[in-house]
C-alpha cells in the first residue's frame, strides 16, 4: 500500500481529529490512519481510495476543516505563516464576540423604541451565534451527527423565545470565551510543540573528493563523508574520521555542559558543533538516525491515547443524543404528570432548555482531550518529550524518582544521582523518551 499524508487545515478541536481518524478507520481500505492534531496532518495507506473521498468523509464531520498538499516551503516560513493565521482567526473571533456583545447590551439596556431594540437584541444574538449554529446545522445535514453546537444552538434560540433574552445571551457569550481560549491554548501548544523539533538539520555538507555539496541529509548515505562547521547542526549519526572540538547536545541528552570529542568518536544528528570542523562518516541513513527517532516522537505525541481520552471520545457520541432526547421528554410530557406549565418562567419548556445547557458535553468531550493536549505541549515548552497522552495518566502512579547525570541536574552546588522509577506500570526505557 502507497502511504499519503495531507495537511488538514482549520482543525481546532483534538476531539474533532479523534472523530474524523475514527470515522475513516472504519474503511476497510485505509490501513493505518492517523490524525495529528499537533502537526494539523492526516496520514493513511491505501490503494484504492482517493483523496477526493477522504475529503467527503472529512467535510461531512467538519464542514469548515479543508484537506490540502503539504507545502514545499521552509519550516521557518511555513511555521511563521502558520502562526500568524491562526493568530488573526483568534482576533476575528474575539472581534466578533465584542461587537455581538456591545450591540445586544446596547438592545437590552439603552433607552430607545421596542422595534429598535428588538432589532438590536437579535442581531446581537445572530452575530454570537453564527459560528456555533453554522457548526451545528452542516454536521446535522450532512453527516446527520449532532454535537455540543446543536445543544448551544438549541438552549439560545429558545431562551429568546421564552423571553429569557440575558439568559440566553449569557449562554453563548460564555461558550464563545471558551471557544477562543481554547484556541488560544492550541496555538501555544502548537507553537510550544514546533520549537521542540526545531533539532532538525536543515542540510548537509557531504564531502565527494575535494569538494563539498550541500544536499538534504535524506540523500546521504552510510559510509558517505560530511562535514560540520562551528555553529552548524551534524546532520546524521556518524564516527569522527578526522578533526576535534565540541558539542551542545542539550536538546538531544539534556546535557547542559558542551561535550568534548575527537577522531573515533561516535556523535548523533541535531547536535550543534560549538567549536572545531569535523568530518564525520555517517553510520546511519537520516531515517534511522537519533535526530529522525525523536522527531517521530514528538510528531506522534498525540496519537496515543489514554484510556480516559478514549472512554470520552464514545461516549460523547452517545451522550449528546440522549440529552436531547431527555430534554424533550420534559418539555413535552412534564405538565401531563405534574401542575408544570409549558410557557411561563419555570415552565417544561423552560426546565428542558436549563437542562440542556447544563448537561452539555464540552465539560467531556472538549476540555478532555484538549487537557492532554496542552499538558504535552506545557512539556515541550521546557524541553520534554512526553510520547502520549496515556504516558501522562501513568506519570500519577509514580511514587519517588532518583536522577542521576549530574552534568545535567546540577542546580547550584547540589546534585542526584541514579534513577530509577517506581511504578507497577512503567516498563524500562518507556518513562519519558
């Protein structure tokens, strides 16, 4: 099978990549599919289906999510403008939320005709709401799936119409201050996340007679000759044939002192070459090499879930529905068993909306996975690869750790020594890669 890999942009919600690498799972023709919500891509093998039915299946779930061919740009660059889309998006949005908020307090609280205010209030209303019931009606008509956008939409319609105008209005403010939080949040952590593989060399000098080539280092090969200057990345794992000087492996060791080598020692890719010119026989291809093993790492972070992250994922699909379905039981059939009316303040109708709004699922079906989430990317903020969200459910049955490279701790004058971990679900070398 060809393996294909796409980026998929406007993806803003790690439950959201869940739900879509579920759904196209379930083709018996797509083997191996992952959605990284970290790196924004999707990746699948297959050898009949096309890109254009994945999009189908994809546009179905998240009318707004676009699948589109990785770009042959620089990581700088493309990283830049990633960045700054995003970051003009959380702008609109929370631009959004203030005029929709300035225009509906303006409706509710200035002194001016019903009509007028009226207007206001509804517009106001209609300008919050955009976002989250464009949301709600594409899933509903498309994939025929409801989501927590159904039960926002829902609860904030019908607080208007039973004259509950604050109420309702104060429902969607709140969720739209999460929605742009939440984005924020995913932003940082991507940024956090995309600096920690910025160990990457960018290319190599590999030596062919007298001369020296700049290639990518995918195209050396073993036994092939390059060269590192002072201030350049070791583009692949190799021995040192020739020349001495030293090396900031921090990123790769954590060691925090610059490592001395000279000629027969072995150095991995993505250290830095602080002082000296060395010429290093490669002894592994870029695929194998130390550097490519961690970037693997970081990019596959998210992909292994925990098992409260996957509990989550199914029941929210189930969850959802059934909140609806309960609300309208009590706005239809509790004034038949008790003396609740349907239309006034504590009315049926106005119960079932209360209790849609509280029983919503983002507590669930959001706030989880976007937890995990942010918790790897907190990590790789300070320089440490976490390999999935289950790992970080592990890291509570810990009970004492005992470090040893001193070169590393050191802090002042005190340092540890040894490690071990103590835990009955930890296995060797499988802690913190």
């Amino acid at each position: 099978m060809k393996k294909y890999e796409y980026e998929i942009a406007g993806l803003d919600c790690a439950a959201c990549a869940n739900k879509i690498q579920e759904e196209l799972s379930k083709n018996p023709e797509l083997k191996n599919v992952s959605v990284n919500f970290a790196k924004q891509r999707i990746s699948y093998e297959t050898e009949k289906v096309s890109k254009q039915e994945i999009e189908k299946v994809v546009k179905n779930l998240e009318p707004e999510v676009e699948i589109v061919d990785i770009e042959n740009k620089s990581k700088d660059i493309k990283n830049k403008n990633v960045q700054d889309e995003n970051r003009k998006k959380v702008l609109l949005h929370a631009l959004r939320l203030l005029i929709g908020v300035v225009i509906a307090v303006i409706g509710l609280y200035v002194p001016m005709p019903k009509t007028f205010a009226t207007m206001l209030v509804i517009f106001g209303y209609v300008t919050l709401l955009y976002r989250t019931a464009k949301n709600a009606i594409r899933l509903l008509l498309k994939s025929k799936t409801i989501n927590e956008n159904l039960l926002i939409t829902i609860s904030c319609i019908g607080a208007y119409l039973v004259g509950k105008n604050t109420e309702g209005l104060m429902v969607i403010i709140l969720y739209e201050i999460g929605k742009i939080l939440e984005e924020k949040a995913i932003n940082k952590t991507r940024k956090s996340i995309a600096d920690l593989m910025d160990i990457k060399p960018e290319y190599a000098n590999l030596k062919v007679d007298n001369d020296v080539k700049t290639v990518n280092p995918e195209e050396v090969k073993i036994g092939d000759v390059v060269i590192a200057k002072q201030g350049e990345k070791i583009p692949l794992d190799g021995v040192i044939i020739k020349g001495k000087g030293s090396l900031n492996t921090a990123s790769l060791t954590g060691e925090s002192k610059p490592q001395n080598v000279k000629e027969n020692d072995k150095v991995l890719s993505g250290s830095i070459v602080l002082e000296g010119l060395l010429e290093i026989k490669v002894t592994e291809e870029y695929e194998n090499s130390t550097v490519s093993k961690i970037l693997e790492l970081v990019e596959n972070a998210t992909d292994k879930k925990a098992k409260t992250e996957t509990f989550v994922n199914k029941a929210a699909k189930i969850y959802t529905p059934v909140v609806i379905g309960i609300a309208a039981l009590v706005a239809i059939f509790l004034p038949l068993i008790s003396n609740v009316p349907y239309g006034t303040e504590n009315g049926s109708i106005y119960r079932a909306l209360i209790f849609l709004v509280i029983s919503c699922p983002c507590a669930i079906a959001i706030s989880v996975p976007l937890c995990y989430f942010s918790g790897i990317g907190k990590s790789s903020n300070e320089g440490i690869l976490i390999k999935g969200s289950d790992y970080l459910d592990e890291l509570k049955d810990i009970k004492e750790i005992i470090f040893d490279k001193t070169g590393t701790l050191t802090k002042g004058q005190f340092a540890v020594a040894k490690i071990e971990v103590y835990s009955d679900k930890f296995v060797e070398n499988d802690v913190l890669k």
